[in-house]
C-alpha cells in the first residue's frame, strides 16, 4: 500500500513539473484567410453566367443583366436600386457590398440569391469574397 502511494506521488509530482515547464505561444490563435487570386473574366463572369442570368438578363425586369459584357459595368460603384444608397458591389468592401450579403444569405439585403435552386457553393462564394476584397478588379 506504501509502495502504492510512493508511485502515484511521483506520478503526480513528474506531471506537476511537466505541466509547469509548458509556455503558451503568444499571438492570435485566428488566423485570417488568404484572399485567393481570381479574375473577373475567367472566375466571376462565369458563375452569374452559369448561376444567375436565368432571371437577371435582359428580358426580365430584375433590372440587373448579368450577362457577360453588360455585368460588370452594372455591378461595380452602381448604387442598387432596391437598396440605394448601398452600392451593389463597392470595392474593398464586402459589409458595404449588396451582392455579396445576397450571395451569403445574410438577411441584411433581403433573401439569399439565387433563390431557386441550390445556393453557390462554397467554393464560389470565396471567389466573389475575394474579388470582392482585390478591389473589383475588370480582369
């Protein structure tokens, strides 16, 4: 029984200086993620071509033709006429950005876009982030 005791002390006591001789590593522990390179032509264009011209081109009154050619000049600095004076993409900016609160589905700017069907994949929605976070760039 003495030896019993004898080995849980040493046990406890080989913990206790373990535990002492650990540092915390200073710093955050969230790590910002990297924006990933994209461009509009080959990376954004094709996800309104491919996701959202079914309702927003030209003959249907969304007042948004997304299609290729017309998008970007209708996106970038354009105020929203739904929720003026917000921009529906304002560089560098993704809180003052309409597009993307309605691709993430916040709420903020009404219902997640688009609203048939499946919402964009992860993976797309990080383009538009990044984008979004390059500046907009005409690309």
């Amino acid at each position: 029984m003495e030896t019993n005791r004898k080995i849980v002390f040493i046990m406890l006591s080989g913990i206790f200086v373990f535990l002492c001789s650990c540092e915390a590593e200073e710093g955050p522990f969230v790590t910002e993620l990297e924006t990933i390179d994209v461009s509009y032509a080959t990376d954004i264009q094709p996800i309104f071509t491919n996701r959202c011209i079914q309702c927003h081109d030209q003959n249907h009154p969304t007042g948004l033709d997304l299609r290729e050619g017309n998008s970007y000049d209708l996106l970038v600095n354009i105020t929203s006429s739904n929720y003026a004076p917000n921009l529906r993409i304002e560089p560098l900016s993704l809180e003052n950005s309409v597009l993307w609160h309605k691709v993430i589905g916040d709420g903020v700017f009404g219902q997640q876009m688009p609203p048939v069907g499946d919402p964009l994949s992860n993976f797309d929605i990080e383009k538009i982030e990044s984008w979004i976070e390059l500046g907009a760039p005409d690309n």
